[in-house]
C-alpha cells in the first residue's frame, strides 16, 4: 500500500493519542507515533515492519544506539513497546501494513505496574509507619465517639488489610451490615466495586485492628444498612468535598499532631496519601504483586465462595450444590430425537490420534441428518420443534462460515437443547414467538444464575445463530442481540477448594478404575474431563510424562510431567495401571465401549455423583481442577519464602489444611521446584530452603492448566489468592504495629 496512505492512518492515531491519552503520558505516546511515521516514510522501507524497521525505530527514539545497545531502563523501553504495539495493530487494521516483526514487551517490568509512586513517597513512607502506629495504639470500645471509630476503621481497612483500590473510603462506607461476616474463621467484608444494581463484591479479609473495630461498629449499625453515618456514602456531586473526607482528614491532621508535635501539618496529608502509602507500604513489606493488584482489582482474582467461609452455612452450601446438581438433570427426557443427533456427532469426532475434527471434515455428517430427519418425521420421534431444531443444525453445516468449527463446538449447539440451557418455550412452538418474547427468553436466560455466565453467554450466541436462520425462513422477527439488557454480566470467578487430604479419602476406596483415574488426574494434575477422556495409552511416553493431546484449545496441548505431581501412593497404582492397558492393547487410557473413548458427560457425570455421595467440599469434575490450581499457588509460594512455608504447614494459612500431606512435604516441594525453575531451582531449594522467584513464575503455573493467559489461571482459578493475601498482610500487620 503507499506510503501516503500510512501517512493518513497514523495521522488519525496521533490525533486520538491527543484526545484520549491519559496526560502524563501524551507526549511520549505522541513521540511514539511521529517516530514510527518517521519509519514508515524512510526511503528504505520495504511495506513490511521488520526486525530493521524495528531497530531503526528505536535508534530514532534514543532508546538503544547503532550497536543496539540499550540507552534507556527497562521501563521507559516497556511503554515505548507497548505503545508501539498499539500503533502498528491500528495500521494493521486500518491499513494493511504487513508485520512480520512485533516489539518484544519484556514481562520483568510488569509486575511493578500494580504500583504507581512519587520518589517522595518513599522519604514519607517513615511518617506513614509511625501515623498507623499511632493509629494502632488505641482500641476502639463501646464508649468511643462513633464518627472517630468510622475513621479509625476506615484509615485501618486501607492501610493493614489491602483496601486500596481507587476511592477507597468512598467503596467502604458503602458497607452493609450483611457483607460482614465475622462469625467464621476468616473474619471478612464483602466490599462492593461499584454502585451498581448487580454489582460486585470482592473479599478483604479483617486484621486484627479492624476487627477490633468491626465488632463495635457492627451492633450499633441499623438491620441490612449501612454502618456509616447518613452523608458520608458517595454522590454524583464530585465538586463538593463529601463530609466523610473532611471528617477524615481533619482525623489525620490530629493524628499528626499527635506523633510529629514539633512539625506543622504537611500540604500532602489527605485521603490519597493515605492509600498510596498503604501500597507502597505493602510492596517493601513483602506483600506479593499479585496480591497487591488483585486488591486494587487490576485482576480479579479468584475467590472462595462465602458458603464455605461461613462454618454455620454449610447445610445452606450443601443444599445449593444440590440444586445446581438437579438443574443440569432436568428434562433428559425430552428431546429424544435430538439426542440421536448428539450420538451421530460425537461418533464422527472420534479419531485414533485425539485430533479435532472440523464441520468441513466431517463430509458425510450433513447426510446423516438428513436421513436421521426424515426417518424421524416418518416414524413420529421427531416432534414439534425438534423438526426446527434440526432443520437448523443441518442449515448450519451448510454455511461456509461454520466449515471450521470444531464438532465439539457444533455438539455443544444441540447440547444447549437438550440441556434446556437454551430457554425454548414450554407449551409454545418456536416460530410462533413474537418479538417481545423472544426479548423476554434472552433475559431471562442471561440473568439465570442456575448456569455459569459462560454456559450463559455461550447460550445467547446459541440463540443469535437460530433466529438468524428462522429469520430467513420468514418465520421469526429479527432481534438486534447488541441490546444492552441481553449482556451477560462479568461476575468475580468462586468456586469453593477442595483439600488434598480429602481427596484421597474420595480416591482410596473408589471400586471404579475409570473414576479413581479420573480423580487422580483432574486433581494432581489438573486436567480437564475432556483431556481425561482422550488420553491414550501411547501418551504415557514414559514413568513420568503425560501426552495430553486432546484439548479445549490447540495451545493447551502439552506434555504433563505427571510422575512429579501425584503422590506414591497413587502413582504406583497409576504405573500399573498403565502397564496393564499397555499389555491389552488398548488405543485409550480410560476404558470405553467398543474401543471408543468413554463420553465426556458420562465420565463427569460419574465422578460428580461420587463426590456427592462423599459430601465433599466440591461436588463436580471441574472443581478439582480449580483445587489443583488453588494448590500449585499454595506450593510456589511455599518454594520462595520459608517463612510461608513454616506457617502453612501448622495451619496458619487454613485452619483445615493438613501440612503433613505429601505435597507439602519437602520431597514433592523439591519436584515441583524442578518443574518451575528446572536443576537449578530443585538445588536452590534443596540446599538453601527456598527459591528466587521472578514475574514470569505465574506463566509456568498456567502452562502447567494449559491456560493460554496467566490472567485466566489468576482470574478464574486460583481461589487461595485470598487466603494467600491475608497471610501476608497479616503478617505486615504484625511487623508494622508490633502486636
């Protein structure tokens, strides 16, 4: 394409950096651009950004000399990187600009992006200590000004237990009396992230002072209000300072005066100080990254669900798993015929190497449709609207968009009918909906909490896909699905985590082989019911390694070093097992029928009523993976600091925890080690007692989940974050105060 055209797109890019950058950066993203149009007018520029182009660029920037030596800090050359990514994905888009040579964004600096700080801070940061302290030295009691105990619980939650997100003070008055939960082992608040109908709550664990603080405040707040006094919760007039924040820093200014006598008040001291101390604070006191952003919500982390928290609600938690047991139960009977179709499918997507098999493969699968409608129609067991279900699944194999989706995808179309995870009416035939109630369905189903928000959502694009194909048939009304009321809202990941110890009771005395593998594998290796499925015999390429090659994602396909993760005990059993399928000459791991693989749903199916029938803490499949995720966090910090790893053995991180179990021992800490950081940091820990973590150490974690994103694993995975955050907070807590 001509170069004047680039000219014109990166004009437009400068032109929105102006309007939409944030102010401290402008005028390095605006270099940034002009640079890299500089590039892109060069006589010697080929029409394809390359790794010269991308030298060039950074000689002109000064950021590395002609040698390629670099002249800058890591940082400066992470925002120039990630600045220069963004440009060139815009020419791409916009312009067709072939890349064949991405900046390298280095992750080491990423981590240090949860906390923004002055260098003053750090001369402060001496005063802040002594102010909490001083903060700290005086309980609250039932006699207290109830305006000072606000403050002194406000100032307490933000500076020793993590509440640091933005408008911090303003997110805790909102506090209710019932997100308060201080009957249970982990004394907590569920704090809301915004002002929302629906919005979200996320966990922070209560420290010692704030406890204290806590139970006063708490009986005198009013039933299902707020704890806070009546004007202090925030508004839409953001030019009138709240009286909350000038009740709070006229309480800091006392607080001054009160350890610093002799100097006057500072200009600094306010609200803001106050939280981007508390940061800095919990950085150079040992709090981990990750924990540091899951606080400011920069991640949402994965948390417990309060059912398992509250020890007086276990019943209630035991009652709900049934329900959503019994949901995913309901109406197997119905949609007989469709059914038949599910067995057609998945029968084509078997193959002998585990592959994934697309629409476009699979030639005679549309036939076979065709032949099961009409010998339904004739027969009678096609009914009502499975001859419009139908109709549309054979539609569907017929577009060339859809050539290259998996079956599995295709298979989870018709699963959604059968499910009755798609809300099709009951009574009512499909095409004879009107538009008013084919709004009122799509709502309804993406507000049901009877289902994930990913089996809803994947439920809504179900649901596009029929009424694009009946609106071409003239029999339903076009619905426009970007309507704001049909969005799915993103909820903070929970699922509840399962021990090891409990586990092996689940294990040991299994009669059935296939579940007793299955066990052993979704939990001490994590993974998934359909990877489990599709593992063959020839996989197991040796005492150790695990070739999973069957998978959700292409990327998730790896090598599990199995022999490393699961325990003596089971491992032994494992091997032989193993041997004995070897010597049968069997194609898969786990025995089907008739040399088939066994079905994803019925091998999940089996272990969930298993872990039922045990009442254990997790009550389907899934569920051990998420432990195994919530563990391997666990074990990596107890790699890279002593301490941690002292504690969390005597059950200082969870009071339930049985430190004695094999994977908290130092043999398979030692393994694990050699999986995260290979000899060197199996030696490290075996010799010195500990391991040298790094940013990328979270990327291992994942990769090990088959996760294409650490986030993903962080975000909807790890569920100890927030026992892992309490400890160390805890911790700091201990070491600031002196208590």
């Amino acid at each position: 394409m001509h170069k004047r055209h680039y000219k014109s797109c990166t004009v437009e890019i400068i032109h929105k950096i102006r309007l939409h950058a944030d102010i401290p950066r402008r005028t390095h993203n605006l270099k940034v651009a002009r640079t890299a149009l500089l590039v892109l007018r060069d006589s010697g520029f080929t029409g394809t950004w390359n790794k010269k182009s991308t030298y060039f660029f950074y000689t002109q920037m000064g950021i590395m000399d002609e040698k390629r030596y670099a002249l800058c800090n890591e940082e400066e050359q992470f925002f120039c990187n990630v600045t220069l990514s963004w440009i060139l994905h815009g020419l791409q888009t916009s312009s067709g600009l072939r890349i064949s040579h991405w900046p390298e964004v280095h992750l080491r600096a990423r981590q240090y992006l949860a906390i923004e700080y002055d260098h003053l801070d750090f001369d402060r940061l001496f005063e802040f200590h002594k102010l909490i302290r001083e903060l700290t030295k005086k309980s609250v009691n039932n006699g207290h000004n109830h305006k000072d105990a606000f403050a002194r619980l406000i100032f307490s939650l933000i500076a020793l237990d993590g509440v640091v997100v933005e408008n911090a003070d303003g997110r805790i008055v909102d506090l209710e009396k019932n997100m308060i939960h201080l009957n249970c082992d982990m004394p907590l608040i569920e704090l809301p992230m915004n002002r929302k109908k629906n919005r979200q709550l996320k966990h922070y664990y209560l420290g010692d002072y704030s406890l204290g603080c806590m139970k006063v405040l708490y009986q005198r707040a009013k039933k299902d209000g707020s704890i806070f006094p009546e004007g202090w919760q925030m508004t839409r007039d953001h030019k009138k300072k709240r009286p909350r924040r000038i009740y709070l820093e006229a309480f800091l200014q006392s607080l001054w005066r009160s350890v610093f006598p002799d100097r006057p008040v500072p200009d600094y001291l306010d609200v803001e100080f106050w939280i981007r101390s508390s940061r800095l604070s919990m950085v150079l006191n040992g709090v981990p990254f990750v924990c540091l952003a899951d606080h400011r919500n920069r991640i949402r982390g994965a948390q417990i669900p309060l059912e398992q928290l509250l020890a007086d609600e276990e019943e209630v938690s035991n009652v709900a798993s049934q329900a959503a047991s019994d949901i995913s139960l309901d109406n197997e009977h119905e949609y007989t015929w469709l059914k038949t179709l599910h067995v057609l499918v998945r029968k084509s997507d078997v193959s002998s190497t585990g592959g994934k098999v697309t629409l476009g493969d699979a030639g005679t699968l549309r036939k076979e449709f065709e032949k099961s409608l009409i010998d339904g129609e004739s027969n009678g067991r096609c009914v009502k609207d499975e001859k419009v279900l139908g109709r549309w699944l054979i539609w569907m194999m017929k577009q060339k968009r859809f050539q290259n989706m998996r079956l599995s995808t295709f298979r989870g179309y018709i699963s959604a009918v059968i499910n009755r995870v798609l809300p099709l009416p009951d009574g009512k035939s499909i095409v004879k909906m009107n538009a008013n109630e084919w709004k009122a369905a799509i709502r309804d189903l993406a507000s049901n909490e009877d289902y994930m928000p990913s089996s809803r959502r994947t439920a809504i694009s179900h649901m596009k896909v029929l009424n694009e194909y009946l609106h071409e048939q003239g029999i339903a009304p076009k619905i426009d699905f970007t309507d704001y009321s049909f969005r799915v809202s993103r909820t903070t990941a929970k699922c509840a985590v399962i021990y090891p110890h409990e586990v092996d009771e689940v294990i040991n005395p299994a009669d059935n082989e296939n579940i007793k593998i299955a066990l052993i594998f979704a939990f001490y290796c994590g993974l998934r019911c359909e990877e489990v499925c599709y593992l063959t015999v020839k996989g197991a390429l040796d005492e150790y390694r695990l070739l999973v090659g069957r998978s959700k994602l292409f990327s998730s396909r790896r090598t599990f070093p199995y022999g490393l993760f699961v325990p003596e005990e089971h491992l032994d059993f494992l091997k032989s097992y193993i041997q004995q399928r070897l010597s049968d000459d069997a194609t898969w791991l786990l025995i089907g029928e008739e040399d088939e693989p066994i079905p994803t749903w019925k091998l999940s199916k089996q272990v969930g009523r298993l872990l039922k029938s045990k009442d254990a803490r997790v009550q389907k499949m899934h569920g051990l993976r998420h432990g195994f995720a919530s563990w391997q966090l666990v074990r990596y910090y107890m790699l890279v600091d002593k301490q941690f790893r002292k504690d969390t053995r005597v059950g200082r991180l969870s009071i339930d925890l049985d430190g004695r179990h094999p994977w908290f021992e130092d043999q398979m800490l030692a393994q694990f080690a050699e999986v995260m950081g290979g000899a060197s940091w199996r030696h490290s820990y075996e010799e010195d007692g500990h391991c040298y973590g790094n940013a990328t150490d979270m990327i291992l974690i994942s990769k090990l989940l088959g996760h294409a994103s650490r986030f993903t694993s962080l975000e909807n995975y790890t569920n100890t974050l927030g026992w892992i955050s309490r400890y160390y907070l805890r911790r700091r807590e201990h070491h600031i105060t002196g208590c």
